[in-house]
C-alpha cells in the first residue's frame, strides 16, 4: 500500500457537549457530514504532541448543522469532556471508493495541473467550497506565470477540467495562461 493512502486524514474535531450522557457535538470536514459516523474505528488526538489513539464510535447522527456522537467508555459529561478540542482521523485506505468522475480532495491536493498546451501551471494547495462548485487552489510556478501566485480554478469536468489522472498525479485544464495575466 502507498505511503499516501496510508496516511492520516482529519475528518472531524470534537467542539462540545450535548446533554449529559457523553454525547458530544461535532464539526464535520466529510460531505455529507453525516458521513463521518460510517467510521466506527476511528483515531482520536487530543492535542498535537500526543500522538493518535483508537476511540470507538458508538452512535451519530446528523443534528443541526453538525453532527452528534458518542464514543465507548464516555458515558457521562464529566468524562466526554476530555475530548472536547480534539480531532478524529481515520486512514487514507479506509475511505470508500470514489465514484466515478468523484474525487477525495485529499488525493487531488499536491497534484501538478497543467493546460491544454501542456503548460504546468503549478500545484494543487487546497480546494475551496462555493455555492457554485468547488474551486481549486493553484499555487503557480514563478517561471511560468507573470501574475500572480495563485490560481482559481472552477472544479467543473468537462468544462474546465479535462481530465484527472491520479496515478500520474496530474490535472489537465482548459485554461489558457494568459488567463492569469493582469
């Protein structure tokens, strides 16, 4: 198995309380959030130089804007308080396969995306959410742009993106460089 699927991916991190039986709330980063209660082994790290620990997810469900969750062993408030500010991961290699034309966002971070002409415009930094599509964060290659370090690009397959090849590890566009000139 690859070293970048096993790694660790941060899906949630614990924010609060909810009532008095150890339930806490929680800030999902998976989409939809609730997705995040299909990992009943999950890794759990409390702060950043403690190193990750099993937790076991007994019970979620979507609430609010959140979700809820209770975890093995954290049966009152007093307890389940101990996790409040942690984060909760779980292995690359326990995600669920993509579907097709779907994409981790995870895989597609540090992926090499280049333009029709086979110009390589950069890197994939992040991605970000918009209420039309998601947008891909490019930081450029200084010999290759003139303008500025960044660049957006709508996530949009077959309009933009033309086609993701995650074993090369690269993004071809339909985005012409001069679009990033001033």
């Amino acid at each position: 198995m690859s070293e970048k699927a096993e790694q660790l991916h941060i899906l949630a991190k614990i924010t609060g309380y909810y009532g008095v039986k150890g339930w806490l709330k929680l800030f999902p980063f998976t989409e939809p959030r609730e997705n995040i209660i299909h990992y009943p082994a999950l890794k759990i790290r409390r702060n950043k130089r403690e190193g990750w620990q099993d937790i076991k997810l007994d019970s979620g469900k979507a609430h609010g804007k959140g979700v809820i969750a209770h975890f093995t062993g954290y049966d009152n408030r007093e307890i389940a308080a101990s996790l409040i500010g942690a984060e909760l991961a779980v292995y690359r290699s326990d995600f669920k396969p993509a579907g097709k034309d779907e994409y981790y966002w995870s895989d597609l971070i540090g992926m090499t995306v280049k333009n029709l002409e086979d110009i390589e415009l950069g890197q994939v930094t992040r991605l970000m959410e918009t209420a039309a599509n998601d947008v891909l964060v490019i930081k450029t290659n200084s010999a290759s742009q003139k303008s500025s370090e960044e660049i957006l690009i709508p996530f949009v397959l077959d309009h933009f993106i033309e086609q993701v090849d995650l074993d090369a590890g690269t993004i071809t566009v339909d985005w012409p460089v001069d679009w990033n000139s001033d």
